[in-house]
C-alpha cells in the first residue's frame, strides 16, 4: 500500500503551528522550491529532505510512508503534473494540496 502526500504551499510567512502540527502526522517532511526553503529553514523547522524534496517524499509514499512537501505557492501546477507523471509506474498516488 502506498503512503499520502500532503503538500502545503508556503511563501515567506511560515504557520509554526500548522507545520508543527502536521508534522506529527507525517513519516518524513521534504521542501520544494527556494522561497520556502529560506523560510523553513530561517524558522527552524525539522526537515528530512531540504534539496530534492518532491522526489525524496515520493520515494517514501512509495513504500508506504505519509510524507509532507512544503512548497513555494507557485510550483503547485510542477508538483501536480509531477503526481500525475508518477502513475505511470502503477496506481495513482493519494494527495491532498492545503490551501496555503
């Protein structure tokens, strides 16, 4: 079974809480774009995979693991046509993008 990828756009302002929380829902939490990547990191959050994020969190939905992408607002329709390329290698890929 595969896992669920939950993507989060975020700009420079970065929801402590929100992250907080569903970080604790998650196995790992990847970054995917340079405006977030200064922004989490700025703030301190924990993060598995700063660089290679989107393909670092599917690897893990892969084998069955919850994953987080924070991402830059504007590489939501890259992470998308992402997703969709990745079903060529079998099912479709669960995932919920939260408005940011």
């Amino acid at each position: 079974k595969r896992g669920n990828l939950t993507v989060l756009p975020m700009s420079e302002h970065v929801d402590r809480d929100l992250v907080e929380e569903l970080n604790k829902e998650v196995d790992s939490v990847g970054i995917f774009g340079s405006v977030t990547r200064r922004a989490t990191t700025a703030n301190g959050f924990p993060v598995d995979f700063i660089f290679g994020g989107f393909e670092s969190c599917m690897s893990r939905v892969l084998v069955g693991e919850d994953s987080l992408l924070i991402c830059d607002p504007d590489c939501i329709d890259l992470v998308k046509l992402k997703i969709w390329k990745m079903s060529d290698f079998g099912e479709p890929i669960d995932y919920t993008i939260l408005s940011e």
